[in-house]
C-alpha cells in the first residue's frame, strides 16, 4: 500500500515526498503533470535534488515511487480506467499538497484548488469504499481566516464567513476545507495550515523565489511603511514538512486542525531588520507608519504599468501587502505540544536565504538528468492529460 501525494514538484510537496522517502518505508504514488512518464521522472527530480543526490532518487524511483502522469482537474485526473483503478487500489491515505498560489487569477484558483480537490475528494471516497482509508490530510493556508488585524487566532476560530477574503487563493482554501468536512464526516481527516511560508532553517538554498525577492526588495529599503512592533507570522518551510509528516503519520493525532506558525514566537519588523541590519553590517532602515497607505497606494499603481521593470515587483509586493500589516499571529500551540519543539524564528536564518537568492539571482542551480540514464521503468505509469494550468 503507498501514500498517495500531490503536488510533489512543488515547494511544500517536495519537502514532504523527501521527508517520507527518507524517514518512512511507504511507497509514494505521485500525481505529476508532464506530456508522458519521462518528463514526470524529470520534474520530480528536479523538485527533490534540493533534498537528495541523484543516485538515491534513482533508486527510489525505481523501487519506492510510482508516477502517475495526469491532471488534477480532469476527471479521474486524466487517467485511463486500469489506471485509475491500480491507484485506487494501492492507495492507503493522502496527503494533498497541490494548490494553485495565483493569487491574481480566480479562474486559476477555482480550476485547481477547487476543482482538483474535488477530484482528490472522489479518489478518497472511493479507496475508502474499497478497503478504507487511513487518513486524509490536506495543505490548507492560514489566509482562511479572511480579513484581520491585531489579533491571535486559534483555529477553531478560524473560519468566519461572514468576514470578506483577501484574494481567490484565501477563499478558494476555505471551501476547499468545507468540502473537506462535508464530503469525508467518517474519514480520520487533518487539515494543516502554514502561515507565511519562507525559507529552510538548515541552509539559505530554496527553490521558492516569489516571496524572497519582496523579502529581499523591503530589505534594501532605507525607509520602511510599516509600525516596527508589528509582528510577522513566518514560518521555514522545514518545519511545516516535518509537522505534516509526523501527524499524518501519527495513529491518533490529537485535532483534526492545525496551525503550522510561528505562534507566540512570531517575530516584529524591528526585530527581523535588526538582526538583517548586523548579518548585513548595515544601518537599521527607518520606520515610517504613516506611509503605509501612500507606498500601497504607489504599489497597486506600480502593478498594472505592465511595460515598467519594477511591475513584477510591485505585483508581488500587492499580493503580499495584506499579510505584512494585518498584524496578526496564528497560535500554535497545538503543534508544539505534537512535536515538542516550536519553529526556529526567521532571524536565525533570513541573511543565509537573503545571500543565496542574491548571489543566484533568484534561481536555483538545477542539475539535469543525467545522459543515458533511463527514467522508465514498471513503476511510471503513462496517461495522456490535456493541457491545463494545475499547479502540481
């Protein structure tokens, strides 16, 4: 029996497929979209080699990982039926990590967040109706919460929906939550929801680049809009993963929700620059609140002037502005007391991602296959999905 996984080639994923190969004996059936099994084999290891050498991927890919090359938002993921049905089969829980991040474009988040995880929802409902289902966990956001400031919250009170959303991305994740407890009500089910995901806290290499260049942008800024004691829920993605896995792996997690945040350990703009500002020896920047609307109001003007340099840095940072200054932490207390460790704060290891990115221009160095090495074997299994924008 094998952990079914999506989002495998993306940043959250390949974390988790990574820690599962390394740390469990599982067998992984991976959803990837590719034009045939070749191109899976090669997405995936270029999203693992952040994590693993080639020659112990390649043996994982010959003997712990099946791929199957399909779509998200196709029905039965574009698979053919024997297909479909191996998976089904084989298939003992899930762990679905894919997700679209558009937060600029609603088509996009409806197609792969809500439709995907529909399709996720079916596959689960039929491998439990076959021989069950062991669990169901799923990759959700802490943006669920809508709009917010100067609060903490815990995540049973999450969820209003009486309270307006900041983009497609936040309220496509809240449904996809409702479905999930509509649809699965006998199902062991566990919904996790990172805060603002940023880094590893072993060592400056990431893959994850959108987030870091408006990190690395507010950093070269000697003036910054911001009120310095305000607080920034970040969290290393190494610690989500690790979470993820433990708990989906855990007979009995104690909830069936979590924040995974930096809680009461989130740290303030002041305290993130200083540390930056002494890394760097450079001066502190100066904060100045009162320009938060100007500089947002410059921001959103910046984002739609297209033919400008600057426009690509001016969206990300639009997208982005919501969760610098709503001031809020997510508490998380209810991971601490599963690991028995809280999250390590962003100032231990912020200069490390800071110089990575800008020495490689954000970019990852990527490694490519090796030549004459096959990627086939009975283990990749080949369908023929359509073209379509899923984020796997």
């Amino acid at each position: 029996m094998a952990i079914m996984l999506t989002g495998a080639t993306g940043y959250i994923g390949a974390h988790v497929a990574a820690l599962l190969l390394e740390r469990h004996a599982d067998h992984l059936n991976v959803l990837v979209r590719a034009k045939g099994p070749e191109e899976a084999a090669h997405r995936l290891w270029q999203a693992l080699q952040l994590h693993l050498d080639f020659p112990t991927f390649y043996e994982y890919l010959q003997t712990r990982l099946t791929l199957y090359v399909g779509d998200l938002t196709e029905p039965r993921f574009g698979l053919s039926e024997a297909e479909y049905r191996q998976l089904v089969h084989t298939t003992d829980s899930i762990i679905h990590c894919a997700a679209s991040l558009n937060r600029r474009s609603e088509r996009s988040c409806l197609n792969v967040n809500l439709r995907g995880t529909l399709e996720v929802l079916k596959l689960a409902l039929a491998v439990r109706d076959h021989h069950g289902l062991r669990r169901f966990s799923h990759v959700s956001t802490v943006a669920v919460a809508g709009h917010r400031k100067n609060e903490i919250v815990r995540e049973d009170e999450a969820i209003d929906w009486n309270r307006p959303d900041y983009d497609p991305y936040a309220r496509t994740k809240k449904f996809c939550e409702h479905m999930i407890r509509e649809l699965l009500p006998d199902v062991p089910r566990t919904i996790f929801r990172p805060s603002i995901v940023l880094g590893d806290s072993r060592y400056g290499a990431t893959t994850q680049f959108d987030m870091v260049r408006a990190f690395v942008f507010l950093a070269s800024l000697p003036v910054l809009p911001f009120r310095p004691d305000d607080r920034l829920d970040i969290v290393p993605v190494d610690f989500v993963a690790e979470a993820l896995v433990a708990l989906h792996q855990k007979e009995r997690p104690r909830y069936d929700t979590y924040h995974l945040s930096a809680g009461a350990g989130a740290q303030t703009f002041c305290q993130l620059t200083d540390a930056l500002a002494r890394a760097r020896q450079t001066l502190r920047p100066l904060y100045l609140p009162w320009l938060e609307r100007p500089f947002t109001a410059m921001v959103s003007w910046l984002a739609e002037r297209r033919r400008i340099r600057i426009s690509y840095m001016a969206s990300l940072l639009k997208v982005f502005m919501p969760y610098l200054v709503w001031n809020t932490v997510f508490d998380n207390t209810r991971v601490v007391e599963e690991l028995g460790r809280t999250p390590p704060p962003f100032s231990e290891y912020c200069y490390p991602l800071y110089v990575f990115s800008t020495t490689h221009r954000f970019s990852y160095p990527y490694k490519v296959w090796p030549e004459g090495v096959e990627a086939l074997s009975s283990r990749v299994l080949a369908s023929h999905p359509r073209e379509s924008e899923s984020a796997l």
